[in-house]
C-alpha cells in the first residue's frame, strides 16, 4: 500500500508521527509531551503545542517530515 504525503494530516495525528517516526530523540521527546500536555486542555494550548513540536522538527526531512511540518502550519494558520 502506497503512503499518501500529500494528504494534510489532523494536528494530533501529525504530533503523533513526530513522536513515532522523527529520527530525532529530542523532537520525538518534544512530540510526547506535547501530546500529554494536550489531553483535554483548550485548543490554545494545542496550539502551543504543535508550534513546539514543529520548530523542534527542524532537522528531519523527507517527505513524511514536509507532511508533518506542512499539516502543523496548516493547524497553526486556522483562525
């Protein structure tokens, strides 16, 4: 089965990618927290989140890390 990085993931599904398919410790570590930190809190403070998991994703790349980066600024472009 083919994978589809062209499709625009939901927020959480892009932090979870980070924290399961980024190289990096750090940005995996940034990734987990950020999911925990978003359990059941207001969507501002998903927003906090995904803009750290994004600028901790800096050094991944590939086209899974352009999906997760693009889906993030997409979440973080929204009113």
């Amino acid at each position: 089965m083919a994978t589809d990085y062209e499709r625009t993931l939901g927020v959480v599904e892009a932090i979870a990618a980070a924290r399961d398919q980024c190289p990096s410790g750090g940005a995996r570590a940034v990734a987990e927290g950020a999911l925990e930190a978003s359990k059941g809190a207001e969507s501002r403070v998903l927003r906090e989140q995904a803009w750290l998991v994004m600028n901790a994703l800096q050094g991944w790349r590939g086209e899974r890390a352009d999906q997760v980066r693009r889906s993030l600024a997409s979440f973080l472009e929204k009113d």
